[in-house]
C-alpha cells in the first residue's frame, strides 16, 4: 500500500464528463489499496473568467478581494469531484486550503506556504476516504483567504505530498509528460522517461510550462517523487523526474526550452566606471522588474561601455521609461529597445562532461542565417536570444542537430 497524491489540472476536470473521469482513474487506485489524496485546480478558463470578472469593475482589483474571489474556483471542483467519487460508492471527502490549514504568508495572489496541518488529512485516510483538496488557495495567519500565484496547484500538490511523506506525486495533465521540445513546434519531439530535476527546474523557468518553478523547487528542497502523466490516457508511465544522474545513459542535451515573452533593452555608450550597472539595474529592481540575461562590453575606446539586458515583455515599457529617465543622470548615449525578441535554451547535465555543446549549437543556427544576439550559460544550460520571427526555426534545426529524436 502507498501513499499517493494525484493532481489534476483545469482541463482534466473542465467537464462534469471529464469530472467523472478523474473519479473512475482515483476508485482505481483505491482499489489497489493506496491511500489517495487528490489536488484539483478550476475548471479550464475559471480562473481566468473570474479575473476577468473583477478587472470590469477594479482595473487594478483589491488584492484581498481577488483572492476570495479566484478561490471560489477550486472550491467547485473539490466538491463536484468528491460528489462523483461517492457516486461510485467511495468515501470522499473534501478540504478547502483552510479547511486543512495550508498556511501561507500574507502575500496575496503570490502567497507561499509555510506549513500544512496533515492531521485531519491523515485520519480521513486511515479511515478510508479519498481526501479532495483545492489546489492554489491557503490561508494567512490573520484567516484571510490567500492563492499561491498562477499554477499553484501544482505548488500544493507537492507540498501535500512533502507534509504528508507521500511515496508519489503525480501530477495529471493534458500531455502525457515531458518533452524534449514542444511538440507543437518540433512533431519528432520525443517523451523522456526520465529527467533530473535539475533539468526540469531549467526547463520550466526557461518556458516549458508543464509545471510550476515553484513546485519543482518544493519537490527539490523535499526530494518528492514527481511524475506528469496524462489523465486522458489509460496507460502511461508519464516522466519521472528524477534525483540521480543515470550516468551511462544519460543523453548530453535532455530538452530545448523557449520563451517568446522576452524583450531586450540596451544602453550605450555609458561611462566604464564602479557602480554603473547598479545606477542602471537598481531603479529597475525597486521597480520590481525581473531582469533575466545581462551583457556588459567594454566599448571600442575602452572608457564606455554598452549594457544589455532582458525582461518579461509585459515589463518592457516600464523598463525602457525608468532607463529614459535615468539615461542624462548616467551619462549614457542611448537607450534603445527591442521588445520582438525570443531566447531558446539548451538543456541538459551532459554538458557538464562534454565539450563543444555550445560551438554546435552556434554553427546549427549559422547555418540557418540565425543572429544570435545575446548568448549566456551555466553548467547545464546554453541560452540564446535571437530575432522572434526566428524561433520555431530555431527550435527545429537545433532538435535535429542534437538528435533528440532518437532516444539515448
Ligand atoms: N486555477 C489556477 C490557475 O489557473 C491554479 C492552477 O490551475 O494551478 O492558475
Ligand atoms: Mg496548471
């Protein structure tokens, strides 16, 4: 017997039928004899009507407000589930994030948990319930209704999974796990088996959106046992991610992640001096921008220097209108901007005992005429930043080059 935490996500349970579907795949599980506590997030497109829904009357909507709001959500799904799952003749039963006690902090809309009650949870399923919790909400000290930022259901399905010491998370979704690409983009992109979690940790800050960063890193800082499966297909062993590098047969390169939502902005001709790049990243950090890439040349007559750097394309205008601002204070030349760009990464912990990942990669999209514009690495990483019209291109030939058609 083990102990197992299912999520399933907004298209897995975006119909009474689907609802019902999700029930039969639990009742299975159950009758092998695990315990199973399930994760639901809203219905598809819920979450989204319901935001939509307060921007008509707040453009910027009440923090608070919103939370008690978007909750609501989940808390349909909870019920409807925990409903269908008796109609099969289960014990169910459900648990807003209050209701367990997912206690966060106070930071509404992006709150982060910082313990969970599992008692309740543990007696319900010694006794021989299915326990339903709605994904995405918690509550704050002072008992105010909080969610977790979006996609946090995830998020609190491996946090379930952590406090309660689950043999398994699984996480159910509309693809059947995760891919060396995005098979809408590449058609040959294959299903790994397996993927460290280094890896995926890279693959999803990087774009690839099959699980929330925040609950890779839960599933890391806990060691849980994550898979992403299907819940459209009977059989499947989804992807595994994984703690252990499997040495032999570990492939150099496991993914190509991307992003479109980049956008650049330069500044040049600034004076080479101490202290620069903060009087330029400062102003944009106390305006809460994330700044991802950052390039730094010193200028042909080595007493200026060009700056780069890349934000979310949603935070553009504001970067470019504080870097405008500052430009006559920091001496710069020009501020110049380009919101039409796009980076595409390589991924994997083979690069750590292999060279020349990065020069391949390089000649893969000369060959296609590709500019890179921006280039940076880590350990297990090659980012490049290119023109966007360019990216699927990109993403193609860089797919085949590497192989990663064909298993390792
Ligand atoms: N319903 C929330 C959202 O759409 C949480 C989730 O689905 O994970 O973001
Ligand atoms: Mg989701």
């Amino acid at each position: 017997m083990a102990l197992i935490v299912q999520k399933y996500g907004g298209t897995s349970v975006g119909s009474i039928e689907r609802i019902k579907n999700v029930a039969q795949r639990v009742a299975r599980f159950k009758a092998q004899g695990h315990q199973v506590v399930v994760v639901v997030s809203a219905m598809t497109g819920e979450t989204n009507r319901l935001i939509g829904l307060a921007k008509e009357i707040q453009s910027h909507p009440d923090p608070r407000e919103m939370d008690v709001l978007v909750s609501t959500g989940e808390q349909v799904t909870i019920a409807l589930l925990s409903m269908a799952l008796m109609e099969m003749g289960l014990k169910a039963k459900s648990y807003t994030g209050a209701q367990v006690r997912i206690l966060t902090d106070a930071a509404h809309t992006k709150a982060r948990i910082l313990s969970i009650d599992e008692e309740n949870l543990r007696r319900d399923l010694n006794a021989g319930h299915v326990v339903v919790v709605a994904g995405f909400q918690g509550v704050d000290e002072k008992g105010n209704i909080t969610t977790l930022g979006r996609g946090g259901s995830d998020t609190t399905g491996v946090a379930l999974a952590a406090a309660l010491k689950a043999d398994e998370c699984q996480i159910y979704t509309d693809v059947d796990g995760v891919y060396t690409t995005d098979p809408r983009i590449v058609p040959e992109a294959r299903k790994l088996k397996t993927i460290t979690f280094e890896e995926m940790l890279e693959m999803a800050s990087l774009g690839s959106k099959v699980l929330q960063i925040r609950a890779v890193e839960f599933a890391g800082k806990y060691k849980v046992k994550l898979r992403v499966l299907s819940s459209f297909e009977e059989e499947g062993e989804g992807t595994l991610i994984t703690f252990e590098e499997d040495t032999m047969e570990q492939p150099i390169i496991s993914g190509i992640a991307f992003n479109r939502d980049e956008a650049k902005v330069t500044v040049l001709g600034v004076p080479d001096r101490p202290g620069i790049a903060y009087a330029i990243l400062g102003p944009v950090a106390d305006a809460n921008i994330d700044v991802d890439m950052i390039i730094q040349n010193v200028g042909a007559d080595g007493t200026t220097t060009d700056f780069t750097f890349t934000v979310h394309r949603n935070d553009f205008t504001k970067a470019m209108d504080i870097l405008k601002k500052v430009q006559t204070s920091i001496g710069a030349r020009e501020v110049k901007g380009d919101d039409k760009t796009a980076k595409v990464s390589l991924v994997g912990v083979g690069m750590r005992s292999h060279s020349g990942i990065a020069s391949n990669m390089f000649k893969t999209l000369a060959a296609e005429g590709i500019n890179i514009q921006m280039i940076s690495t880590s350990e297990i990483k090659i980012s490049v930043v290119i023109d966007e019209k360019y990216l699927e291109l990109a993403v193609r030939v860089l797919h085949k080059a590497f192989n990663l058609e064909q298993a390792a």
